[in-house]
C-alpha cells in the first residue's frame, strides 16, 4: 500500500518537482565516495515515470 502511495506521488510530480526531488536526493549523498544507491534511485524514479505515463 505505501510502496503505490509512493509510486503515485513520484508519477503526479510535474517535470520541475522531478528534478529537484532528484536534485536533492543527489545533494544529501556523501560527495567523496561513489554513490550507487542514490544512482539507483534516480533510476527506479525515472522507470517510475516512464511506465506510469505510458499508461496514461
């Protein structure tokens, strides 16, 4: 239930609220080390959007 509340807030996100929800979450990863995870996210929200608008 929270993981579709999560999903269909990321996919009702207009394309400037997208880039900063990405922007920050780029921003609050430690900068010296490599980081996959937030690699990872921004992936799982572009996937996110791109299934979520083609259903539209």
């Amino acid at each position: 239930m929270e993981r579709r509340k999560i999903i269909d807030y990321i996919a009702a996100l207009d394309d400037g609220e997208y880039r900063t929800l990405l922007s920050e979450a780029r921003n609050t990863a430690p900068p010296p080390r490599p980081r996959p995870g937030v690699d990872r996210l921004a992936q799982a929200f572009d996937d996110i959007r791109t299934a979520e608008q083609g259903r539209k």
